[in-house]
C-alpha cells in the first residue's frame, strides 16, 4: 500500500474508534461536572487519532506486518481513549 493510503485507513481508525468510544463509554462524571453539555464528540475523535498514529508506530517499531500493525492502531486507539478518560 502506497504511505497516502496507510495514512487514511490510520485516520479513519481513529476517528471510528473515538466515536464508538465517546458512544458506547460516554464522558466520564467528572468531565461532564466541569465541561456539562459543552464535551464534544470532535475530542474523542482527534484522541482516538492520536492514539491510533501512536499505536501504528509502536508497531512499526516492532517489526510486525502490516495487518497487525493495523490491529495495533485500533488497539492503540482503546488504550489512548481508556487512559484520558481516567485521567479526565
């Protein structure tokens, strides 16, 4: 696959992973006390983004092909999501 076309699929995995994620696991308590209706969905996307690029490259590090590699973007994306939800 050319790197535009690496590049999209990675975007788009993480701009899925952070609307299932914001659907599914919603804001946390103490979010929706600071923020109220004011939390977009736009966050979790650009975090979902961020946590797929981060996982992509962890497993391009890795040496693992490139089917895994996109599991590890999807995987990142979770990990990156779950750990600012916490931290939120």
């Amino acid at each position: 696959m050319t790197p535009a076309v690496v590049f999209l699929i990675v975007l788009a995995i993480g701009i899925v992973a952070g609307f299932i994620f914001d659907r599914f696991a919603g804001p946390g308590w103490l979010s929706r006390q600071m923020a109220g209706g004011t939390r977009s969905l736009v966050t979790s996307m650009l975090i979902g983004i961020a946590g797929s690029f981060i996982g992509f490259h962890v497993a391009g590090l890795l040496a693992l092909s490139q089917t895994l590699a996109f599991v590890a973007a999807a995987l990142g994306a979770a990990v990156v999501l779950w750990g600012w939800r916490m931290a939120r």
